[in-house]
C-alpha cells in the first residue's frame, strides 16, 4: 500500500532508511487493522436492537481500564523500539560524517542549485574551482562529502532517490555526504517554498562509474595546470 | 469547591437588532457569531484550496470561476489556504463557538466570566479576518511565503515581490492572537470560577476538559510566536535583521517560535473535536464514556508533552542533528496518551446499544480518520524517515488526516448533536445523511492517494508537477484528488442548504432531543439569555450516567432536582 510507491533507492545508507519506513509501516499497519477490526466488530456487535440494553461500564477501576492500559504499554515498547532503530539510522546519515576524498559545495539560490568542485587542489576558492549550474557529478561506490549553503532565502537540497534531504540556510554550511552505488541521472528538486520559481526548480544528478567519472574529472580539468 | 451562581443579569428585555446581533454580549450569540465567521472564511478557504487543485491537476489553465493562477498566485493559493483553514476556520469554530456556547450551559452559569470581553475577542477575531481578505486586494496580493511564513523568505519585500500583502497577513495573525488570548482567558477564569454548586472538576463533561486544555495550550505557547510576528513585521518595516543572516539574525530562531506554537496549536483545534466526540458517544450507544479519568490525565500528558515536541518540525532544517534525536523520541511518546484516547473511545462502545443518528456517524468518521492521521504521523516524528517524508506530499495527506478529522468530522458531530439546542430546530436527516456519506466517501477519495503521491516523492508547494520526471507519471493521482475534491465541495454545499433550511423548516427541537444526561439539556432549546430563567441549576452526579442498574431509565441527568436535594446529598453518583 505504501512501501511499493518509494522510488529506487541507489544509496548505501537508503536501505536503513527505507528499512525503518517500513517498520514504521508493518506497525502501524497492524494497530490500524486491530483498532479498526475492534471499532467495526463493537459497531456490528452492539448496534441497538430490540431487548440488549447497554452495559454500565465505566472502565475506571484498573481491572476494567486495563483493557486499554495494556496496549498503550505495548506501543510504548514499539515506540522504544522504532526509536531505538531510528537512532542509529539518523546517526549514520546525518552525524557521523565518514571520510571521503571526493568534496562538493551546493549552494541553492532563488532558483537554481549552483554545485562547486574544489578542483585537484582540493580547496575551495582558489582558481580551479568549477561552477555547474543544475548539474551535479558524483562518482559511484564512494562516499562524497557535501557542503550545504543558500544564498538568499531558504531552499531543500534533495534526492529522493538517494533518500537524502537537507534544508539550506543563507549564512550557513552545513555539512553531508552520500554514497551513490548506481550510475545514472537523476533527479534532484528543492523541497522548500523558495519564492515563486520554487516549482521548477530543480537539478540533475549525474552518477558515473569508475571509468566514466574519471574522464569527466579529466575532461574538466585537462589542460589546467595544477 | 463550591462556586456561588452569579447574579440574573439585569437587563432582559428585548433588545434591538444592534444589541441582538451585533453587540451582543450573549455567548450563545456570540458562539453563533462565531459559527458564522468561520463558516463564511471555511467558503474561502475552500474556493483556494479548489483553484489549487485544479491547478496541480491540470497546471497553468484557466480555473473555471477563478481565472489563471500559475507558480506566483499558487504560492499564495498555498499560504492562504493553510492560515485560513487554521487560524479562521478551525480556531473560530472548535474553540470559539463551540467554547462559548458550551462552557456556560454545560457548567451552570448563566454567560462567561467576562461577557464584554467576550464580544471583543470576537470582534478582534472579525477584524483579523478582514485584514486578511484585504490583503488579497492591496497592490503585489497577498501572502505567498507559507503559512509557516519562514523568513528569509518572508522577511524581505525583494525575496517574493510582495510588500504589503505580507505585511497585513502577520498583521492578521497579531490581531487573531490577541482575540484567542483573551478568550482563552475567559475561557479558563469561567470554568475555574463559575461552576454550578455540586459541578466539581471530577464531574466536568469530557468535552468541557478538553476545551480548557485547549485554551490553556494556547495561552501558553503563543505568548513566543506573538513575539516572532512582532520581530518580522519589524524586519520587514523598520530594517532590523532578527531573522537575517547578513544583518546578524538567525533564520532558524522563527521555526523555533513558529513551532513552539504549531504542534501545541494542532490540539488547540484537535482537542475540542476530540471531546464533542467524546460527548456523542455516550448518548448514542447508552452507556458511560470509557475511562473519564484516564482520558483526561491522557489529555493532560499529551498536552505537556506537546511543549517538547516543536522541533520534529526541524528534523532536516540545519538545527544541530544531534537534537533530532531527543525531539523524535518525545514526538513519538506522544502516541501512547493519544492512542489511550482512542482506545477509550472504541470501549466507550463496548456493550452499548448503538443508534447510527447523525451526530455519532460523525463521530464514529472522527475516529477512523483520526486514527489514521495519527498512525502517519508516526512515521513523520521518526527523524530517519522524516528525512525522506519531510516536505512531501505525505506530509500533506499526514495533516489533513489530522486536522480534516477534528475540523469536518469532529466539528459537524457537534454542530449536529448541539444545532437544536443552538438553534431550536433539528436539522434535517436526510440531507444530513448525504452529507455525512459523501463527505467521508469523497475526503479519502481526496486525501489518501496523496500519500502514494508523497512517497512517491512529489514534493509540497509546487506549483506545476508536470516538471518533475518522477512525478509526471502518477499524475493520474493529481487528477483523481481535485475530482474528488470537487465531489467533497458540493458535500459541503448540501450542508450549507440543510443548515440554512432546517432554520426555518426544521422540525421544533425539544430540550433534550437525544436524553442526554449533561445540563445543556435541560435548559430551553434555544435557551433565553441568561440560560436558566429563575432558578440555578445545581449538579449531583458526573455526566455519563446512562444504563445505570437500578434506575429507572436508562439515562439519569447530571441536574439535581433543587439545590436542597443536593445539600442532601442525593443521589451522589
Ligand atoms: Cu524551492
Ligand atoms: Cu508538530
């Protein structure tokens, strides 16, 4: 009903993600068809008919109130239980940022992601940086290290198929990375109401393989010293 | 804790036009009042939520009865929408009208504490709609950063190209601030002061709690966000920079105010639903609410919690990551006290004697759509999942789920179940049980498929989503639900026409139409100004007596007979 609508996922930390989407999902699923079963089944069983009077239940006393005492402990336990997974989730993609030699710096701005590479220096700020504008190269199978800015207002740096998202603020840079395990173009929308071009804005991402990505590098950067 | 009844008020003689309907001082007029507002505002919510999906269902042609909207009107489309529906739909009716015409009649008193400070916040309230409606007309339009309004965004004139539209939409906001502040105070010194002998707190009805949590949520949380307007208009008017980057501010301290605020405010408007419904069930499946105790200490827990919540809102925003974690944590907790409520809600039918009249048909639709929008919304507080979910259209399924259910479902199971009393007449069950069917079949038809959409990763707030190449081919989705949502506009319609025919036409309400147990009962449907004519009702027993052993039918009223019977101690439940 809902897991089958997520787009492909083609990043190394989107199976964690969707994996706790979908427990979140086969929870909830199972409370909903149990209250929903009891609702149904109490609306069937209790309609008025003729001679059944109604039952004085109070459901004040603990005997009585733990009728639906107990469930709500039982969701406490699978509210530990998806916060516990989703911790360790949470902790990979967003705070613990591993190492990794390929850097890029995202800036969004009123209406365009403007994408930055460092160069062979490795630094940003010097003569060999290069500016894409809506377009975005990133190697396969290694993690890549983002910087996250805004120029003017707030923009949402995403990829859904990366299952990765981050909003942008002006006087920031916010750090993040991802690992993109399969070649290809996809697509990359700014998720925040950034003004009236908001809709439309968008980029691409381009995911080459070891080869492909080192001729882009080449081709980008041939001819330049240093 | 036993309060003194107040005096009759002195004047009781008919007054004119003026003081009947426009400065009235009656809070049962003034609950009508109310109604109205929000019933007209609910009109033009509804009439931009229509020209917006008819956009997103076919972008960038012309809506019939509207004209061209395309990306800069749909962004204004979008932020008005959500503030109207909230702030002039929602609030005016849940808390305004149902709060003033309940409290007083379902605690004994013959108005609120305060009767003129009454009709001021309702006026406020009037003007605060009226500035908003009047920033469609000044020159730029209106708002169009949100009904979150973040700045930067919202903070300069150059970012959207509007100057005062946005101006008058937080001046609005101000001015709807300060109508609920001071009827949330009248709320809370009316209930705490002017209770009817032998009405103790144990006894209050469940609907009459959940009003005072909702007044005191949010007189509590949004003393901040009042703050934060001030501070934006002041960016935007005088050039200082709370919310500026280049001039020192913070953008990410608006979202925390904003927030601060939002989820409290979520139960501002879900809490008085929550309790009409709570009032329905008993009297239409004769026998007491299940666990009255316990839904209230769960209302309680959910409403302090509701303080430690804000920042799930932020999971992604750029706030320290480190503080998603806490925040889910406490976010998803928040299940337990309500899935309590709901459990009670679904005993409270356990042995009844259930008759499917219209008021509970509502009622009964409230709980299945609010357990549904409650069940999403765990997977939105989870801040792994949120990273994916968050700004996309599930989230958008996710609250109307939420919200739709205590504003359509949870407020028409009080309009129905209280319109005779309020009016004097029944309203019609016929066209009562179209709307109820139509409503329900057309809201999901609506507001389900958007979650596929969502997941699917069609994000919010985009204007054309023929744009998008992981979007286009569900566009199917688009069509359905503005279909739909025109079948749940003309629902809508057949309520206004019961509404305004059962006035006139509609059967003579009795006093207790339903034998319902609780004091609104047993005065005059509609009862006269100052509710109880000569003699105070006084109060011997809780409010869910019905099917008890022993009595003689199978309902017995909260009201003692006279305040001797009382003294004697009667009938003590
Ligand atoms: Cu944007
Ligand atoms: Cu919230």
């Amino acid at each position: 009903m809902f897991l089958s609508w997520l787009p492909e996922n083609i990043s190394s930390f989107g199976r964690d993600i969707d994996g706790i989407i979908g427990l979140i999902y086969y929870i909830t699923l199972a409370w909903f068809v149990v209250t929903m079963g009891t609702l149904l089944v109490f609306i069937v069983r209790y309609r008025r008919r003729p001679g059944q009077a109604a039952g004085y239940v109070r459901g004040e006393r603990l005997r009585e109130a733990a009728w639906i005492l107990v469930p709500c402990l039982l969701i406490l336990v699978l509210d530990l239980w998806i916060d516990f997974k989703g911790a360790a989730v949470w902790a990979k993609v967003k705070v613990d940022l591993p190492q990794s030699d390929v850097h890029v710096k995202v800036t969004g701005k009123q209406f365009n992601w403007v994408v930055t590479y460092p160069g062979p220096d490795g630094k940003f700020g010097t003569e060999d940086d290069k500016t894409f504008l809506d377009e975005m190269h990133v190697p396969a199978g290694k993690p890549v290290r983002l910087t996250l800015e805004a120029k003017d207002v707030i923009h949402s740096f995403f990829l859904p198929n990366l299952r990765l998202k981050q909003d942008v603020l002006p006087g920031r840079a916010i750090p993040a990375w991802l690992d993109a395990m399969k070649p290809g173009q996809y697509e990359m929308p700014c998720a925040a109401l950034c003004g009236m071009g908001h809709s439309g804005m968008k980029a691409t991402l381009v995911v080459h393989d070891a080869t492909g990505w080192a001729t882009w590098v080449a081709e980008q950067w041939s001819g330049e010293k240093k | 804790m036993t309060m003194t009844a107040t005096a009759p008020h002195e004047h009781h003689e008919a007054a004119g036009f003026f003081r009947t309907y426009l400065y009235s001082t009656d809070h049962k007029m003034i609950a009508k009042q109310y109604l109205l507002l929000g019933l007209i505002m609910a009109v033009v919510g509804g009439f931009l939520s229509y020209a917006m999906r008819w956009q997103l269902a076919w972008p960038d042609t012309e809506v019939p009865g509207f004209g061209f909207v395309g990306p800069e009107t749909f962004n204004v489309l979008v932020t008005n929408h959500g503030t109207i529906m909230v702030f002039f739909v929602a609030m005016p009716i849940l808390l305004g009208s149902f709060g003033n015409f309940l409290i007083p009649l379902m605690i004994g008193a013959r108005d609120m504490a305060f009767p003129r400070l009454n009709a001021l916040s309702f006026w406020l309230l009037a003007l605060g709609s009226t500035v908003l409606c009047v920033s469609f007309f000044v020159p730029g339009g209106a708002a169009p950063a949100g009904w979150t309004g973040y700045p930067p965004l919202s903070a300069k004139a150059e970012y959207t190209g509007v100057n005062w539209g946005l101006n008058l939409w937080l001046l609005a906001h101000a001015i709807e601030f300060a109508a609920f502040l001071l009827g949330g105070v009248n709320f809370l010194t009316t209930v705490v002061t002017m209770r009817a002998p032998g009405m103790t707190m144990g006894r209050l009805p469940l609907v009459i709690w959940q009003q005072v949590a909702a007044a005191t949520l949010f007189l509590l949380s949004v003393g901040p966000l009042i703050a934060g307007a001030v501070m934006l208009l002041m960016d935007r008017l005088v050039g200082t920079g709370f919310f500026i980057p280049e001039r020192g501010g913070e953008p990410l301290l608006w979202q925390h105010l904003f927030w601060f605020f939002g989820h409290p405010e979520v139960y501002v408007v879900l809490l008085p639903a929550l309790g009409a419904a709570l009032e329905v069930y008993p009297v239409f499946s004769r026998k007491p609410v299940f666990g009255y105790r316990w839904i209230i200490w769960a209302t309680i827990c959910a409403g302090a919690l509701s303080f430690i919540v804000w920042a799930h809102h932020m999971f992604v925003s750029g706030m320290d990551p480190r503080l998603a974690m806490p925040f889910s944590i406490t976010t998803i907790l928040i299940s337990v006290p309500f899935a309590l409520t709901v459990f009670a809600m679904v005993a409270s039918l356990y042995r009844g004697s259930i008759s499917f009249e219209l008021p509970m048909l509502w009622g009964l639709g409230f709980l299945a759509m609010f357990t549904t929008g409650g069940l999403t919304g765990i997977f939105l507080g989870s801040a792994p999942a949120d990273i994916y979910l968050n700004s996309t259209y599930f989230v958008v399924a996710h609250f109307h789920y939420t919200l739709i259910s205590a504003v359509i479902f949870g407020g028409y199971a009080g309009i129905y179940y209280w319109f005779p009393k309020m009016f004097g007449r029944m309203l019609g069950t016929r066209l009562g049980q179209l709307h109820f069917w139509s409503t329900l079949v057309f809201f999901n038809l609506t507001f389900f498929p958007l979650h596929w959409i969502g997941i699917a990763g069609m994000v919010r707030r985009i204007a054309n989503p023929l744009q998008y190449e992981m979007v286009a081919p569900h566009q199917w989705i688009n069509v359905f639900s503005t279909l739909s949502l025109l079948g749940l506009v003309a629902s809508q319609l057949v309520f206004f026409l019961n509404f305004f025919l059962s006035q006139f036409r509609g059967r003579p309400a009795p006093a207790n139409p339903w034998n319902a147990t609780t004091l609104e009962w047993t005065a005059p449907s509609p009862p006269p100004h100052g509710n109880w004519g000569a003699s105070m009702p006084a109060v011997e027993r809780w409010p869910y007596e019905y099917s008890a052993p022993g009595a003689d039918r199978d309902w017995v009223g909260q009201r003692a007979p006279t305040v001797e019977a009382l003294l004697r101690g009667e009938g003590r439940a």
